[in-house]
C-alpha cells in the first residue's frame, strides 16, 4: 500500500511540473519591426510637425539589415523624414548606452528606444531634426 500512495505522489508531482515559468523573459526593446513616424520637430524654422499614426514608416527587418520606408504624406512640410524607399543600416554603438542608426548617406543618434517609441536625432545643432517614431 505505501509503495501505490509512494508512486502516485511521484507520478503526480512529474506531471504537475512544466518549464515554462522558466523560460526566460526578452523585455530589452527592439528596433526591428514596424515603426510609424508621429513627430518631426527642430530644424533651422523650428518647426514642430505632428502625423498621423501610419502615415509614414519605417519597417526594420534584422534579417537582411535593411528597412523599408513607406511615405504617404502629401502634406507640404519642411521635412518628414525618408522618402519612400528601402535602405540598408546597421546600428553601432561606442559605449553601452550611445548607438547610432547608420547607413551609406546619413546618421542618427537613437536617443530613445523604449517598447513603444524610438526617437533619432540628426545631431546637427541648430538644423538637425528630431523624428518621433510610435508602435
């Protein structure tokens, strides 16, 4: 009789166990993936300009280091980022915390890359733009 109970606690407790609890978590963001440019601002004239949410975007794919920019504003402002187009990059970074967003004709600083937003700036003083992107 005890060794049944014995089995039965034993065959009970293997298939009470599971490993996905322990499966780690990836919560550092990401720049690959869609990404829908909401804010330009800065510039010589200053300006502040505002789109709507998949007006304009950028997709990063990280498989062939490229993104697509797919620009449907036809709205006349100063600047509103890439016209539409794929572009190589890649991102390198000089310490931990500074990267930039290069490719073969202009770089940016990504300043903030949260879940939800990345921010890239120009890093020229004075005339640079400042684009906003949202998921």
């Amino acid at each position: 009789m005890k060794t049944r109970l014995f089995t039965l606690i034993v065959v009970l407790f293997l298939f009470s166990c599971n490993n996905d609890d322990d499966a780690a978590q990836n919560s550092e963001p990401t720049l690959i993936g869609p990404w829908s440019l909401v804010n330009v601002s800065g510039g010589f004239a200053g300006i502040d300009d505002d789109f709507e949410v998949g007006l304009i975007t950028w997709d990063f794919n990280e498989n062939f280091l490229e993104f697509t920019v797919t620009n449907n504003n036809t709205t006349n402002v100063i600047f509103d980022g890439l016209p539409s187009g794929t572009y190589n990059f890649q991102v390198l970074s000089t310490t931990g915390e500074d990267s930039q967003l290069v490719t073969e004709t202009f770089s940016y600083e990504i300043t903030t890359l949260t879940s939800s937003q990345l921010v890239l700036d120009e890093g020229i003083a004075f005339d640079g733009f400042l684009l906003t992107f949202s998921r």
